[in-house]
C-alpha cells in the first residue's frame, strides 16, 4: 500500500437518476435533476446525522456513492428515507421534470486514493459491488447484496419483513450473486429487475430435493389446513439426511411444485436443520408461477457417516384440488394431514405408476381426533423403492 492510498470497511449506497444519459433530455434538465438529488440526499437524517469523519462521499456525475463507516443500517436508512422524500418532490411534477432513481446497498472493503487535487476516489470491492447490484434495478429499486440483507435480517424483524430474496443475477463481472430487494408502504420496486436475471433449472420431475452427495434415511410430510375455504396448506417435510460422500455435505438444494401461481415471497419459504436454527438461503437459480428452486447452507456441514442429522422445510401454497403427491426416493416414507373436525374430509392415499396411475394403497391412514378440535390423518410406508409415488386426496 502506497502513502496515497488507505484501506478501510464501509458500507455503501449507490444512486443514480435512470435515464439521465438520454441525449434527448437538454444539458440544464440534467443539471437540475442531479442537483435536486444531491439536495435530497444531503436533507436525510442518515446523512445530516452522521460524522463527516464516518463517511465517505463521492458524486459519480447521474449520482452519488456514500460509504458509511458506522455500521450496516445507514445506508438502507438513507435510502427508505430518501425514497419517501422523492414522493414528495416528484409530485405535482410533469413527467419529464419528474426524478427517477435506482439504489444499490452492499458493503466491503474499499481503498481511499488520494489525487492530484485535494479531493480523493474510491475504489474496491465495496464501492464497485454496490454499483454493479444497483445497475440491476429498475425505477425505484432498492437492491442488496447477500451479504448486506443477511447482516440486516440479523439485526431487526423489521428488516426482515423490508428486505426479502429475489433471485440469482449476473453481475457485470460475471459473477452470479442471489439479490434482494427492499420494499414495502411507499418504498421500493416490488416488481423483479428486468436485467440479467440468471435462470437455470436443476430439478427435473416431481421431486422436492436434490443432492448427488446424500441419502435420505426418512422423509415426513405434514399438511396442516390453514383455511377450508382457498385450501391453503402450510407444509413441513422433515428430511433425515445421511452424507455418503468424502467431502463435507455444505448446501442443499430444493425444489418446490405447486398448482396455482406462486411468488417466492408469498410462500413464506423457511428451511431449518435439527436443532430448529435456520439455513441460510444462497441461491434462487429458478423461479416460475408454478416451481422454485433454491439452494440453502447448513450451519454444520454434514460429514461422511454423521447420523442424527436433518432439516425441515416449511412453506405455505394452496391446494384447491384437495390432493398432494411426490416422488420420493427414501428408507421411510410418511405423509400426515391435519384438519380442523367441522370438515367432510375422508383422507385416502393412492400409490402411483409412472405414468400417473393411482392404485388404492393397502394400508390407509390412522385417523386421531384431539380435544382441540383437530384432526390429524397419518400414514406412513417402509422399504420405499426409489422413485415409487404416492398421493393423498381428503
């Protein structure tokens, strides 16, 4: 390192005015639209309230960068407090007097080079990575590397209901990275970006979970009845999971097929291991109305031979037809429905060809009423052969 440069950690928000380059827009517009920004942003309380000597600050000419030196939450401040400030400067605007902005958040190392005049860049991974999740946005985005919406979950609830996963993109750099979005009441985009949007599809049939690396010793699935009337169902399906590789089991992959349109953050999608802590989600390389897939880490990566070890996913999605079915490849074998008593439920479960043909199973499930008022519909199956089929209808 160099006399002219520093090191230092920051965490950063990048804007810039969408559309400004357009050659049509007079040089005086521009002008005004930047300064207007610039005088935005500088009226925040994230800003006004911050230390000058805890930040860094560098107009990019259609914006600006502003690395906070003091911790993760500022910038998203800024930017939610920056967004409700835009509503009211654009109102009563005409259309091409109107601001449009887009904000990417990420935070990293960044170096601070001195130059010839007494003014300095920035220049790092920290800076460059906010720029390149901000260059994915659209019209009032607020878009977050994983990293920085992880350390927000981490903090406050409240961030977690703001900030959800959106999906896998490419990066300029190529580099393929789950984005996140901020949004809800008067802030954000909660539309997808249009741009790089990285779609790969791994799983293939009715399958919920995929691994080369891995058997599954026992697989339970539970549909509770969350209401009679949509037939919305909340589904847990516990994996045991044993590791037949040499190398340390680190993430899994799910797969997730439904018979209405779904959006990934309307399901509610949970994923925890054994001891009810849950898995970090490092992926979404597929969403369509009707599959997802998405990747998750364990917290301890499962070693060859390890036993005891699970995870639970949990999601909720609709069953207007009144049936679930999978393919499954496991020892056990067990699928359980739970209902409220005041139904005309009659749960019976069929074993399935592969093409689709149902076949009564032998065995039934065992109906038990609770003085709850539930009722809870059980059946499970041993030495299942892999790829057999099997379907509950109630």
């Amino acid at each position: 390192m160099t006399e002219s440069e520093e090191l230092t950690y920051a965490y950063f928000f990048f804007t810039d005015i969408v559309g400004l380059s357009d050659p049509r827009i007079p040089t005086k517009r521009q002008i005004k639209k930047i300064e207007g920004l610039t005088n935005l942003i500088m009226s925040c309380e994230a800003f006004k309230n911050t230390d000058p000597n805890l930040m860094l600050y560098l107009p990019t000419g259609d914006g600006m960068a502003v690395g906070f030196l003091s911790g993760p939450e500022l910038p998203l401040m800024l930017a939610v407090e920056l967004h409700k400030r835009l509503k009211q400067f654009n109102m009563g605007k005409f259309p091409e007097e109107v601001l449009r902005i887009r904000i990417g958040i990420n935070d990293g190392p960044v170096y601070i080079v001195k130059g010839m005049s007494e003014s300095s860049n920035l220049w790092g991974p920290g800076i460059l990575d906010a720029r390149n999740v901000m260059d994915l946005g659209d019209d009032d985005h607020i878009l977050l590397s994983s990293r920085t919406a992880e350390a927000l979950w981490e903090l406050s609830d409240e961030y977690r209901k703001l900030i959800k996963p959106v999906h896998d993109y490419m990066m300029k750099d190529g580099k393929v990275i789950l984005l996140y979005s901020a949004y809800g009441d008067s802030v954000g985009n909660p539309n997808m970006p249009k741009k790089n949007l990285y779609q790969k599809r791994m799983i293939r049939g009715n399958t919920n979970t995929i691994s080369d690396s891995c058997i599954f010793n026992k697989i339970e699935v539970t549909l509770r009845i969350a209401d009679q009337k949509s037939m919305l169902t909340h589904y847990k399906k516990f994996h045991g999971v044993q590791n037949i590789s040499e190398k340390p089991m680190h993430t899994i992959l799910h797969g997730i097929t439904t018979r209405v349109r779904k959006k990934f953050d309307d399901m509610h999608t949970r994923v925890s291991d054994e001891s009810g802590n849950n898995l970090k989600m490092t992926s979404i390389n597929f969403d369509s109305p009707f599959h997802k897939e998405f990747t998750t880490r364990f917290n301890n990566p499962i070693l060859k031979g390890e036993k005891d070890r699970s995870y639970t996913l949990e999601y909720n999605s609709e069953e207007p037809k009144r049936y679930y079915e999978s393919y499954v490849s496991c020892g056990t074998y067990g699928m359980s429905l739970i209902y409220e008593h005041n139904t005309h439920f009659k749960p019976v479960v069929y074993d399935l060809s592969q093409k689709g043909r149902k076949t009564k199973a032998k065995k039934q499930p065992v109906i038990r009423r609770f003085d709850d008022g539930l009722v809870k519909a059980t059946w499970s199956k041993t030495s299942v052969l892999q790829g057999q089929a099997f379907r509950i209808e109630w």
